[in-house]
C-alpha cells in the first residue's frame, strides 16, 4: 500500500482523537439523559415558604433571619476598604428589600408610602420551572424532583454565571475571592464553605430538612418574634401541611408572577 | 505548507515577537486571576459579565462572518472571492479560537471546564453554543487546511470537502443565532429578551468582520505579494454598507418599541445606555461616539465613489469595526444588566487586569492569523512560482 | 530529486486515483538512506525515558517508608478496612459525594466488610474520627504531592 507517512499519521490520529473523545462522551451523555432536567415536582413534595411581611416589620426580626441564615451555611461578611459590606462582592442568601423593588409589580405611585418602603425578606423562590436550572450548561444547579428544592452542585460548578444571568429574582451570589477569610464568625465546621469562583444561593436548609429540623430562618423568625410565627415552612403538595391552610385562608402574592418561573415563596401583605 | 509559518521575514518574527510579549503580560495577569479569583475584574454581584463576555460576543460575529465569502464563492461561484475565501476562513478560526479562550478566561473554575461535555445539559443554550463553536474551529480548520493543501498541490480539493463547505453555511449563521440565543431566553433580562437579538447579531457580524477582511487583505497587499484583488475587496465593501444600513435599521427598530411602548421594564435599560439613568451614565459618552461612527460610516459608505478609494475604505472600515465593538460588546452586554432585577444601577468599568487579559487574548489570535496568513501567502508564492 | 513542476496555466486534472500532486508518497517501510533504524532506536529511548518512573521505582525498591500518620485513639476500625481505605477512600467519598448531593439521599452508609452504619459526610464521619487533618491525611498526600481540592471547602469536625 503506498502512503505517505503524513496521511498515515493523519489517519491514525483522527481515529485515535475520535475513539478518545468519544467513547467518554457518549458515556457521559448517556448518563445525562438519565439525569434528565427534574423541572416541577413528580409525585414528591414541593418545599414552600410563606413570608407574613406585616409580622417581618421589626428589624430584629429579618435581621434574625439572615443572621442565622448564614451563620448556619458559613456565608461570608466580605467587606469593602471602608468597613462596609461590599455591594460589589457580597453574598447573601437570605436579606431584606423594600417592598417596591422586590415587587416592581405591585408597587403603585398611590401605594402606601408604609408598604412601599417596607423591607421585605427576599430569597431564592425555589422556582417550579425555575431558569437557572434551564440555562446551566452543566446541570450544577437542579430542581430535586424529590421535594422541589433548586439545589446547587459546588463540586461540578464552573463559575460561568449563567444562572445568575437568568434568575429574575437577584437570588444567587457569585464568589469573587475566597470566602474563607471573610467568615468574621468562626466557620460553623459541620457545613462547608465555598470556595471562589462557584455560585451560591440560599437551599432551604436541606441539611437541616434531613434531620427534620425546621430552615434555620424560619426557626430563629419564631424565636425572635415571640412565638407567633413570621414565617411558615411546609409541603404545599400536602392540603393539610399548615402552609397550604394558611395559603388557603390568607390572600397572598409572589415576585414577578408574569414571567412564568413559579416561586414557591409567598407573601401576606 | 506548514513550513512557511516556520520562515520568515526580519518582520515576520518581530510580528509574532511582538504578539508573545502581549501574550505574556496577559497570561502574567491571568495567573493572578486564577490565584485571587475573579475579584480583580471590574465584574459585581449585579454585573456579572463585563469585558471579557462583551469580547465573546463581538468574536463569535466575526467569526460567522465568514459565510459572506463562502457563499458567494461556493454557491454562486463568484470566482472574485477565489482568495478572499482562505482569508475569511483563516480570520474565522482565530476568531472562534479567541471566543473559546474569552469564556474560558471568565470561568470562575477554569479546570472544571469539561464538566461541560462531561455532563451535558441539552437544555442549556450555553452548552449548544460550546459544541457549535467547536464544531465550527473544526469544520474551518478541515476546510481551510485541505483546500489550502490543494492548492499548494496544484490539484482541485478532494471531493468531500464540498459538502463540509455546504455545511460551514447554515453552521455559521448557527454559531451566532445561538450566541444569540443565550441572551434573548432569559425572560430576567428584557433588554435582551427581543427576538431581533439574533438577526441584529447577525447584521452586524456581516458590517464587522468584512471590515476586519478588507483591513487583512490591504495589509496583506502592502506587506507581502498576496493580493485578494480589488474586485473582492470592493465586493467586501459593499456587503458592510449593507449590513450597516440593516444593523441601524434593527436598532432604531428596537428603539422605537422601547420608547413608544413605554414599558418601563423594556425602557430603563435603553434609557440607561442612551441617556443615562438616575444620575448613571458611564456608557452613554460610549453611545455617543458610536453613534457618530455609525453615522458616519453609513452616509460615507454609502456613496461608491468613497468606497472605490481603499485608503479611505480601510479608515471606515475600522469605523465600523469601533462602532460595531462598542454597541455590541460593551453596550448590549453590560446594559442588560442594569438596572438589576431589584433594579438597582450598578456601574461596570473594567479594571487593569482584565484589559490586561483581554489584550493577551486577543494577541493569541492575532498569532494564529499571522501565522496562517504567512501559510496562506506562502502557498500562493509557490503556486505562482510554479 | 527534483519535484515535476507545471506552470500556472496547466489545466487542473480531476484526482483520478493516481496521484497528480507534487509530494511524493513513499511507502513507509522502505526508502533508500533509510531512516527506519534511526526511528526505532529513537522510539525505544523515547519510550524508556517516559516510563522512568515506573521502571526506576521497581528496580530502586521503596527508598522512603510510608509516612506515619497519627491514627485515631478510642477507635478500632475505620468505615471500611485499612487496605480497602488506602486504595479506594477517593472512591468512596466520591460515591458519598453523589448519594448526598446529587440524590440528596439521608440512608446512612453500609460497611461492605463490617456491615456498620455511618452517616455519608467527610467532615462528621471520616473527620470526625481523623481530627487532625494535618496529620492524617496531608501526610501522605504532600508526599506524593496530591493536593485535593477538598480542603477548598470541607472542614475539620472541630472548631478552630
């Protein structure tokens, strides 16, 4: 057979670099169509949150909330050169904004200048067709189809921030830097923290969920409002849970409805 | 072939001695990148893409851009763009070559790219974007290289090539519909979310990278024997008058369903880029010049008699390469970020580093394409000297 | 040996099989001043050269013993047995890692050889026994200089 020494090479390289490139490819596609997207809850619960804004009124009481909030999941305090928590950096899971920029769409020139610069919590909406989960090129970030919580993968995270691009809601924080010597608290050593360069945002406690514990804000919202309780976590796939009583009796809003994205945090005005 | 890109010219080096210097002080200043993360970009919680995803989104036009000499040649058989269709291939994979390497140097974790193609999300647009860009480096690397062979072999290319260079068409427009893409699903962001996104990408890739191809050629015909020919240049030309026209067109298109609609969702963000917003302004002095450059590209380019002049031709063309950059990288990237979904205005600048990476970035491309241009015009001076 | 040249002019004839280039092609196996030895004795030193350190460590034998590593007191037996720990526990936290997080399953781990059950997490189970990372885990890993990215985020079980 009479072939130059190039095409031979070149031969024998395109079959090895495809053999090489495909064999793991298809595995790992394979592997993702299993996967699947796990967008809405199948037959398992959906976790929900129910947020009474009038009861949220007390600082103490939303501060409360982020405090153990991110004191449970080492969120860190990154400071800017004057002191002041870097709007440019900062993390943050759970927090609070006035009631006219969390609800563009409720809020009025004729609303009440009480309810327009009430500060309500915001956080992750555990979406049913949440978009960050949509736009993730690596499935980093999922809807379990278990209970419906938006999870977030920081081992298969690569930083690209997409997610953050889609999510309409201003939930998830990127890491900057290493967060590590920004955690002014000791590090709560049972939970990880982040490492840089990996997107975060609050998870319903699913640690705490694991164990049957209540989400730390929601605990720490009863506690500091003395027993009548801001917030109410429960399984709105159950018609008795409390949640889907109080939902049933309160009329209640969501952020943003019109974009289609489905919270399951809810709002008693 | 290859050989050539390993002799040359005094010049030659000095020219990719140059690149490499670039080359080191952004890989120096992207070794600090990865060592303190991407806190030494100008980027914030509320702009979280800025200089180097405003770079990706030019590239991939530039790119895609190439289909404007392929077709006419291959389909209609436009014989005048016989030498303008390697350019235009060599200026694609350096450009899909720089768009691979500016979302790599976004990446918070770089190493954990393959986690991409490891775990592929098929409803993720960004991941349909790595697998057509690559695709596409292939496709033009196959095709440039064997129809350049060819030609240095004096034979016509192997028949299989044809349905390659049928299917670098619709890839190419494909590359930058589904950059496109990325940005106008996300219902998060109305300043993106318009379905002109893709056709306004497309229309100014056709008025870019034809200009950054008129640029190549007239270099290329100062410096070395390699001459694309007047025709094809002029042809070039005539294709970015066009596309300019249609890429004003779009915008004023969407300008008027911005300001006339009302809808504050859709008007903050244009008000912010044209007029500033609330005190914030830093794009608008930007808007400016690009509206000036726009201008005064479309009316001069539009007379023949100006575009018949090449030293003029080659200064509007990189008028429109500034004006098509600003709009297009800065412009619509950063703006779709403001005001943030709790509508705030958060300013983006971007800081020394960044430039710094971004500028080796760009030098790495510029070393692929000067040296396939030295390829390119090597094979040429044999075939002649034969 | 001289290359055919044509002249610019020459129809192009259509690839028919023959060749009609000007690169010869040569079969590979014989030429005249063959190269074919220089090649293969390079091959062999190329070879050799990058599979040094395996030939190299077999014939030397171990120069340095395994570092000691500060076991844990109070406890007999790790999650798995000492040997299957020292070649699979990257595995095993791997599994753990996908149980926990991907699944998000709360079934507590079963010993393949003592049948124990653990709770799947680094820093409450492994960590929790192994308390001092620096001298368990680190030491034999800086001697083979293997730096996991784990530490980025896991911690020790104690505070610091």
């Amino acid at each position: 057979m009479h072939e130059s020494r190039r095409s031979f090479l070149k031969r024998v390289g395109c079959v090895a670099l495809g053999a090489g490139c495909a064999g793991p490819l298809f595995g790992a596609a394979g592997k993702a169509v299993e996967e699947g997207l796990g967008c809405g809850a199948s037959g398992g619960k959906q976790w929900g949150l129910v947020i009474d804004i009038p009861k949220c009124r007390r600082e103490e009481v939303r501060r409360a909330c982020t405090a153990a909030c991110h004191r449970a999941h080492n969120v860190p305090e990154i400071r800017d050169a004057n002191g002041q928590i870097s709007s440019k950096e900062e993390i943050k899971w759970i927090w609070s904004e006035k009631f006219e920029d969390a609800f563009p769409d409720e809020a009025h020139p004729y609303t009440a200048a009480a309810l327009k610069d009430q500060p309500v919590l915001v956080l992750c909406n555990h979406c049913t067709h949440p978009p960050c989960v949509k736009v993730c090129p690596t499935a980093a970030t999922w809807k379990r189809p278990q209970d419906g919580i938006v999870m977030m993968d920081m081992h298969r995270c690569i930083g690209c921030r997409y997610c953050i691009a889609a999510c309409p809601y201003g939930a998830r924080s990127f890491n900057w830097r290493d967060p590590r010597p920004y955690l002014h608290a000791a590090i709560r050593p049972e939970y990880p923290t982040r490492t840089k360069g990996v997107v975060e945002k609050c998870n319903f406690c699913e640690e705490r969920l694991r164990d049957g514990l209540e989400p730390a804000c929601v605990e720490e919202a009863r506690k500091a409002s003395g027993g009548d309780p801001p917030l109410t976590f429960g399984d709105l796939s159950d018609p008795d849970s409390a949640i889907s009583r109080l939902l049933s009796e309160k009329p209640t809003i969501c952020r943003r409805l019109s974009l289609g994205t489905g919270p399951n945090v809810f709002y008693i005005v | 072939m290859l050989e050539s890109a390993l002799r040359g010219s005094k010049r030659y080096w000095l020219l990719l001695g140059f690149w490499a210097l670039v080359i080191l002080a952004g890989l120096a200043a992207y070794s600090r990148q990865l060592s303190e993360g991407l806190t030494i970009t100008g980027m914030s919680r509320d702009v979280t893409w800025g200089l180097y995803i405003a770079q990706f989104t030019f590239l991939v036009g530039v790119a895609a851009s190439a289909v404007m000499v392929v077709l006419p040649y291959y389909v209609h058989n436009y014989k005048a763009f016989g030498r303008m269709v390697i350019l235009g291939e060599s200026l694609a994979v350096s450009a899909v070559a720089m768009c691979m390497l500016f979302v790599f140097v976004d990446l918070g974790q770089p190493r954990r790219v393959l986690n991409v193609l490891l775990y592929p999300s098929l409803h993720s647009v960004m991941f349909w974007d790595v697998v057509v860009l690559s695709g596409y480096l292939l496709l033009n690397l196959v095709i440039g290289g064997v129809t350049l062979e060819a030609e240095r072999q004096g034979t016509p290319p192997p028949k299989w090539v044809k349905p390659l260079v049928y299917l670098s068409i619709p890839w190419a427009v494909s590359i930058h519909t589904v950059t496109a893409f990325l940005f106008s699903g996300l219902a998060a962001r109305p300043f993106w979310m318009t379905s002109i996104l893709a056709p306004r990408f497309l229309a100014s890739a056709f008025a870019s990278g034809p200009s950054l191809l008129i640029l190549l050629a007239l270099i290329l015909r100062k410096f070395t024997k390699f001459d694309p020919g007047r025709e094809a240049i002029q042809k070039l030309a005539t294709i970015v008058t066009y596309a300019m026209v249609i890429n004003v067109f779009f915008v004023l298109v969407e300008l008027f369903t911005a300001l006339y609609g009302e809808m504050p969702h859709h008007l903050h963000p244009f008000e912010y880029l044209f007029l500033g917003l609330d005190g914030k302004s830093a794009l608008v002095p930007w808007m400016r010049v690009c509206e000036l450059l726009t201008v005064g590209c479309v009316v001069l380019l539009l007379i023949p008699q100006v575009r018949r002049q090449e030293g003029l031709l080659a200064v509007l063309c990189v008028a429109v390469i500034a004006a098509i950059w600003i709009e297009k990288g800065m412009g619509m990237v950063v703006t779709g970020f403001v005001p943030s979904p709790l509508g705030k205005i958060t300013e983006y600048v971007p800081t020394a580093p960044e430039i710094m990476i971004t500028l080796g970035v760009y030098a790495i491309g510029f070393f692929l394409l000067s040296v396939f241009c030295k390829i390119v015009v090597g094979v040429r001076e044999r075939v002649e000297m034969a | 040996m001289s290359e055919k040249m044509g002249t610019g002019s020459e129809p192009l004839r259509e690839n028919t099989g023959q060749t009609a280039c000007r690169e010869v092609p040569v079969p590979i196996f014989s030429r005249a001043r063959s190269d074919t030895p220089k090649i293969i004795v390079g091959l062999a030193v190329a070879l050799v050269a990058l599979t040094f350190p395996l030939w190299y460590a077999l014939a030397a034998g171990r120069s340095e013993p395994s570092p000691a590593v500060e076991l844990p007191s109070g406890v007999s037996q790790c999650v798995e047995p000492k040997d299957t720990m020292k070649a699979h526990h990257m595995e095993l936290l791997r599994q753990w890692q996908l149980a926990v997080v991907r699944e998000g399953s709360n079934e507590p781990y079963v010993s393949h050889a003592y049948g124990t059950k653990c709770k799947m997490s680094l820093t409450k189970t492994c960590l929790g026994c192994h308390t001092n990372r620096a001298n368990f885990c680190d030491r034999c890993h800086s001697q083979v200089n293997v730096q996991p990215a784990c530490w980025d985020c896991h911690n020790e079980s104690k505070e610091k």
